[in-house]
C-alpha cells in the first residue's frame, strides 16, 4: 500500500492538464503526472516520493500512440516499452527498451516514464540521444518541440509543471546499422553494469551509455576518437575512455573499475560489428 492520501484527477487536454498542475500547486499541494505509474506506486512504497495530488495524463489524445507523419516517426510518451518492442518502428529503440526490467513491468513503464523517471538508468533515452530526436515538451503554453539534446542534460530538464508529451524521430534513422548491449553482473533480468546503444549514419560512430555514470549520457568528445582511424580499434576506445564523466558509479552491481573494463570491452565489440557485421 502507498503510505498517503491523494486527489486524483484525469484531465483531457493539455492546457486543462497543465493549469491542473499549478492550480493544486498554489494550493501548497505536491503534484505528480501520473502515466505508468511504476515509479509512484514503488517509490510511494519506500517513502522515496510522496503526492497529495496525482495527475493522470493517460486520456491525452494521442499520448498512447505510435505513427509516421511526414518524416518524423512520433511516439506518445504515454506508450509503453512493451508496445514500442512489440510494434518495432525503430529497431534500436525497441531493442533497447526490450531489455529493461522484465516483461510484466515493461507492460506498464511508459516510454516518458522511463526517460523523465528518478531511476536513474533511463535507458530508453540513449537511441533517441543519437538519433538527434525532437521532443514535444507540454507546458502553460502549449505544445513545443526541442532537440532532445539541448535539453536532456543527465536528466530531462523540464519546467515546474511541463511534461513530456511525445518524441519525433527522423524516419531514416529506423534503417541505420545499429548495435544495443546490455551487460549486467548476472541474469537476464535487473540494472545494467553497462548499456551501450551505438548507431552508424555515413561513416560516422555515434554511441550513448547508461550503467557507467549515475545517470545517462552521449560523449561528443568520445566520438571523436571513435570515428579518428590514423589509430587502431583498440587505441581509439582507449583514448575516448579519458572523456568519460565523473562519478563512475561503484555499487553493488559493479565496482567502478570493473564497469570502465566491461565499458571498454563492449565498444570495442560494438566498433568491430559497425565495421561490417550484423547488429547485436
């Protein structure tokens, strides 16, 4: 059971949902968005996150949808992981987020969910990181697209009260060479020690890591030294290891020079399969 009373109300547009939010907010309440509702019910549990108001965002037209519109692949960040592996519009992305907890909370984790959530793993934000992916910010005043890249820093940098409404995603990026690896301590199921989502577009490398940092990240400066071929394979992961962000993490899962040797070992596998082999 949560350990705390809420309001609860299902709004059906975005500006209703909106001047919700801050409406229940000058009324010195806490509100949340709800839409998968996976991080409310289990962090409510563990008095990790606490709501005396619940929004709940699911009767958004559109929010639970997947469609081509021009040249933009748009996904409802309402949707969740599982239809998004199921349907496969875009395969890294459906690989990626195949991989994440196992198949009955896949069923509920919503893909917004997954990439403004406070676990900080948010995996499924790496192939949108290097597919230079718009998102569809919903906010007092309306509905505004951003690269993804301009304000996903570590986290999804959002406005008191905006929430992520939709992800537009550049239709050729679907047909991309691409590699998606997950290496855990053990099992098939549970947090990474490493996630590597690597793309290829011309001849240019493009990766993005969870697991490695206490939050998800894509490396310009590495890719340059992953796309520089005067050196070898082996001294161009090398060399980008030095543009690693601080902290490594060192857990449980995996101390932090064990998680910069399995790093290193898994680009240097997902370099040799965007040389010429199939996607892993």
């Amino acid at each position: 059971m949560i350990p705390f009373d809420f309001e609860y109300v299902k709004p059906k547009t975005i500006q209703e949902t909106t001047n919700l939010f801050h409406s229940l907010a000058a009324e010195k309440k806490t509100p949340l968005y709800y839409s998968g509702g996976t991080e409310i019910i289990t962090l409510g549990r563990l008095n990790l996150i606490y709501t005396d108001a619940v929004i709940d965002i699911n009767a958004l037209p559109a929010f639970h949808t997947i469609r081509f519109y021009e040249n933009y692949l748009v996904i409802g960040a309402g949707v969740s992981l599982t239809k998004v592996e199921e349907e496969n519009p875009f395969p890294l992305l459906s690989k990626t987020v195949s991989e994440i907890a196992d198949r009955t909370a896949r069923n509920k984790i919503s893909l917004g969910g997954n990439i403004c959530g406070g676990i900080y793993y948010r995996e499924a934000v790496l192939p949108l990181l290097i597919s230079d992916s718009l998102v569809g910010i919903a906010g007092r005043a309306g509905l505004h697209y951003h690269p993804i890249n301009k304000v996903f820093n570590r986290e999804m940098q959002l406005q008191k009260g905006d929430f992520l409404f939709n992800i537009l995603i550049d239709r050729t990026y679907a047909d991309l060479p691409f590699v998606s690896v997950k290496r855990r301590q053990q099992w098939n199921v549970g947090y990474p020690l490493v996630t590597v989502c690597a793309l290829k577009k011309g001849e240019e490398v493009r990766m993005a890591f969870s697991g490695v940092c206490p939050f998800p990240f894509r490396s310009v400066e590495m890719e340059v030294m992953f796309n520089d071929k005067s050196y070898s394979l082996e001294d161009r992961v090398r060399r980008s290891l030095q543009y690693l962000p601080k902290p490594i993490l060192d857990d449980v899962e995996g101390s932090s020079e064990y998680r910069i040797f399995v790093l290193q070992h898994t680009i240097l596998d997902a370099l040799h399969e965007l040389e010429g082999g199939p996607n892993v």
